[in-house]
C-alpha cells in the first residue's frame, strides 16, 4: 500500500519541474490518467471539488480508477455510478445530510460493484500528510478500539518507544494523480486558494501528478504580487485547464455557492433509481453535453446567477 | 407568542442540548442538530462560546436562515476567527484544545458507542451507511454530547459496529484500548436527558423531559437503563429560545 520511497523520489525526479506553461484543455488533461490510477480528489463535500475534471473523465470513459478524497458527495455517486471507480478511499460517502443516504453509493457498495474503505476524516489528512512528508506513515490517537480500525488491518497499532502509548500508525497515501479545484492560478500552476483548504496542500504535495482546474487564468506577475496567498507551487503542478464554473454544481469559495435546485432534482432523479436514474442523468448532463460550457447552460443561467450572489455575499460584509 | 408547548421534536432536542454547552467552551459540531444547537447556544446563555467545523473553521457565527448544508461550505465561515486545513482542525482535538464535541447518531449502545458505518456486518451489510466522517476524531478525542432521536431501533444493547467509539465495552475498556481521554458526558434525545455510570460506563436517565415516563424511556430503549433515585424532570423549552430556534432555521432545514 505504501511506496517505497525511492520509486516516489524517481517518480518525482522525472517529472519536468521547470517555470513553464503547462495550460491545456479539459480533454487534454484526461490525458494525463491512464486506467488504474489512484486519483486524490480535491475540496471537500460540496465545496471546491473538482467537479469538470470528474465530467471530463467519466466522458473519456476511464477504468478502474482508486479514488480518494476526505469527504465524498455528489462526485463519488458519479465516480462510481459511471463505472470509471471501483474503489472509493474516504471518511464519508454521502450526497449530503439534507437527503438521506446516497442510493447510489448504498447500490454500489452493497451489490459489491465497487470497494468503499473508510477511514477517520482524520486519518485520511494523515495519510496525504505522510505522503506529502516523504514517510511512510503518521501516527494517530484516534481509530483506537474501533471498528474503523478493526476493518482496516492496512492500519497498525503501535506502542511508542519513548512513552508505551498506544498509537495507531496510518499508511502514506501518494496518489498518482490529484484533481484540485481552484479559484485562480497562474500558467505555471502557482495556485492561490481562497477560503478553505481542507486537505488540497497535503494532497497535491503527495500525488505523483497534479491537474489543475481553475477559475480563471491570472499573468505570473499578479501571483508574485501576492505570494503569501499561493498555496500550491508551480512545480508540483503537470496541467492547468481554466474552467469557468468547475465545481458546478458543488461550490467554490467566494464565488458561487451549491446549485441546491440542481442538487435537489439530481439526488430525487438517482435516489429514486440508482441505476436508471444515474444513466439518464449522465446521459442527459455528462455525455449529451459537446462541452462544459453546454452543460452550464443545462443548469441554466439564472441557478447560476443566484449561485455567484449567495457565493459573492460572503464578502458583503 | 409563540406557544411553547407546540413544537417539533427536533426543536426540543435543539433547545435541551443546546443547554448543555457553557459560555467560554470551545465545542466541536458537527452538520444538523449540533451545528444547530451551539449556534443557538451563542445567541441565548454562551455569546462566548467557540464553535469549531471540521471544514477547517474557528470560531463562526452562523448567519440565521443561512444554515450551512455541511460542515465544509463556506456559510461555516462566517465571522469566523480563522480558516485553516481540515486535518488541522482535527489536530485540535488531538492536542487537546478542545472541550466538547458535539454530534449526532443513527444508532447508539448502553456504553454510547455510536454507528453511522453498517447496519448489519460489515462483511454483508443490510445498509450501507456513510461512514465516520470526523465522528470517531471528535468521539475518540474529546468530551461528548450526542443529540439524536429516541427510537428502539436506534437505542441498541450493541451497536452492530463501532464508528465512534463511547466507553467501548464498559469499565475501563476504553483507556485500555488506547484512548485515555474523552468520552461520552451527556446523550440528549427528545425523551430525556442522559449521563454515564462511573465505574460500568453504561448509559444512564439524568433527567426525563416534561410528561415523559420512566416507562415511555425504557419502552423506547433497547437495553436496560439505569436510573437514579433522584432523577429530574428537565424545564420545558421556553418562548425565548423557540423565537430564537426559528430565526435561526426558518425552512426547518434541521428540524422539520
């Protein structure tokens, strides 16, 4: 499960880790996951996430991707309900509390379609921690006596050399890839992040490549204005697509918040049927789309007009 | 007026748990009734209360009608002290800053272990449950209140699987497990109000809310309860905290 520090150190030597523009389109960027990977995903819930990118590969139709993510809504019922996941690493796996349980992830995971392995949310940080340190685990006091911990025998329980606690030591994860959402960067993948970072910094540190979606292209010199507010260097960047709108329907800080009535009729049409509800959805929203920009016009410009002023108003005041 | 006999279950189990957190606390909430009720804890008796997200947030106010749908949306923010990482956030917990977590439950035992994760085995679930989330950080690492619905089927002798650990199987099973700290203080349903045995650690009625019975509690209880000799009766919701409650959730988001 953990990587041998030198094949994570090879990896990272090869990647080309120069000042150089690396700005490609959504379809391009599917590229840069091949069938198999283990995919960290950004945000957390409903807020930041990469939602565009998900579009994007579940539309290039890749396979058997391992992914993780700290807390997972929406975009785990369309990881997995459009079969490009088979295996989901999180601490919640939910479209949110306002709507009961997820029918889709309860379809998923009971029929034994796809594997969902559950750590503390806690855990989860610590295991892109550890990655992002270049160890091979970090120790925890949560878990303990659990059944959380019971089922995960990857987890190992410890006594400390210098105090005999008992510890549990959770293994590094370093994701081949992560899919991050943004508000803005620069060409380089300087990338600034308003608002909560949930676990991006750990993630985008551990993974062996990072995609970056962002709200808007900014020029190098407005990033070096500002560098206090960069939170992900260029270097551990590979790709930067400006998306426009790449959380949608979920939020991004600031900017827009939830698309709640297209929330709303999504989790009614796949809770109501999981598996021909989720077709006819992604039929409709995910495959019938020529493009990001077509899907945005499904959800329609006055949802994401009340979007941008509820996601404005948190600096009205 | 409003009267203060007309109200919903999950009002009154706001109301009561919100009457559990102290001005000057720093609470851990997390989504629903939690965040609820220690924003309605800040606008009544605890204006100096700490409210703590696992979204990565220190010290919010809660915009009333604004109630965030998780604890990861930016409503959470709002005129908070600080936005940080979530894993650091949890931290806090660890190190000990922290000095109640404060969560909901789908199903609860006599030693206030709580699952969220599995109804039936994990091997062969019946339900696919979402999973922890922070609750076995919060339960693992802090003090508890746990607020949730009185129901048989929740209120089990043993929870079909330990999400969040309570005082695991009685005595001192839980610091021999590798947690020291922390633990299950007070349970608040809308039936009654519950502490834990000292020495068993099993679930114990501390106070039964107004026109509730002793044998209403334990009909309702999948377990045998221990009472006090002198168990209270606990003061009905007052006029001020329901006008208050609605400001705060006026479409009933949490207490419908």
């Amino acid at each position: 499960m953990t990587q041998s520090y030198l094949k994570l150190r090879q990896d990272l030597q090869r990647r080309d880790r120069s000042l150089r523009e690396k700005v490609v389109t959504l379809e391009e960027a599917t590229t840069f996951v091949r069938d198999g990977d283990s995919v960290g995903i950004g945000g957390s819930t409903m807020s930041r996430t990469p939602m565009a990118m998900i579009w994007a590969l579940i539309r290039a139709r890749r396979k058997k991707l391992s992914c993780s993510r700290c807390i997972t809504s929406s975009d785990g019922d369309l990881l997995v309900g459009s079969g490009i996941c088979d295996h989901m690493t999180t601490s919640w796996f939910n479209q949110g509390i306002l709507w009961g349980v997820s029918k889709v992830m309860r379809h998923n995971v009971e029929t034994g379609k796809i594997r969902y392995d559950e750590w503390s949310h806690m855990a989860v940080g610590m295991r892109f921690r550890a990655g992002a340190m270049g160890v091979p685990f970090m120790p925890i006091r949560s878990m303990l006596g659990s059944d959380v911990a019971r089922i995960r025998p990857e987890a190992k329980e410890f006594t400390c050399p210098f105090t005999g606690d008992t510890l549990l030591l959770v293994p590094a994860l370093n994701p081949d890839v992560a899919l991050i959402h943004v508000q803005r960067c620069d060409a380089y993948g300087n990338a600034q992040i308003d608002g909560l970072q949930f676990m991006d910094i750990d993630l985008a540190m551990a993974a062996n490549k990072v995609i970056l979606t962002t709200e808007r292209i900014v020029s190098n010199d407005q990033i070096r204005r500002a560098p206090d507010q960069t939170k992900i260097p260029f270097f551990a960047v590979d790709a930067v697509v400006e998306v426009p709108f790449g959380s949608a329907p979920h939020e991004c800080y600031g900017i827009y918040e939830p698309m709640s009535r297209h929330m709303e009729a999504y989790v009614a049409q796949v809770n109501g049927d999981p598996v021909g509800g989720m077709k006819d959805y992604l039929d409709r929203y995910v495959y019938g789309p020529k493009s990001w920009t077509e899907f945005l016009d499904l959800i329609g410009v006055d949802e994401l007009l009340e979007a941008v002023n509820a996601g404005r108003s948190i600096y009205n005041d | 007026m409003i009267k203060a006999q007309h109200h919903t279950a999950s009002e009154l189990l706001a109301i009561l748990a919100a009457r559990e957190l102290k001005d000057g606390q720093v609470v851990f909430a997390g989504v629903g009734i939690p965040l609820l009720a220690a924003t309605l804890a800040q606008r009544l008796h605890a204006p100096g209360l700490t409210i703590l997200f696992e979204g990565g947030v220190i010290g919010a106010f809660i915009e009333p009608g604004k109630l965030p749908p998780s604890t990861n949306d930016q409503r959470c923010t709002k005129r908070a002290n600080m936005v940080l990482g979530s894993a650091e956030v949890l931290l806090l917990l660890q190190r000990g800053y922290v000095d109640v977590g404060f969560m909901g439950g789908a199903q609860i035992d006599q030693y206030g272990n709580l699952n969220s994760s599995f109804i039936g085995g994990p091997e062969h679930p019946s339900v696919r449950l979402p999973g922890t989330g922070g609750g076995n950080d919060i339960a693992s690492l802090a003090q508890m209140i746990v607020a949730m619905r009185h129901e048989k089927r929740r209120f089990v002798e043993r929870v079909d699987f330990v999400t969040s650990p309570g005082f695991l199987r009685g005595g001192n099973s839980r610091a021999e497990s590798g947690l020291p700290t922390g633990g299950m203080m007070r349970v608040v349903t809308d039936l009654a109000l519950f502490g834990f045995d000292d020495t068993s650690r099993r679930m114990k009625v501390m106070a039964l809310h107004p026109g509730v019975t002793r044998e209403q509690v334990q009909d309702n209880t999948g377990f045998a309860l221990i009472f006090d000799d002198d168990t209270g009766v606990t003061a009905p919701p007052t006029d001020q905290e329901l006008k208050v409650l609605r400001e705060l959730d006026p479409e009933q988001l949490y207490t419908a």
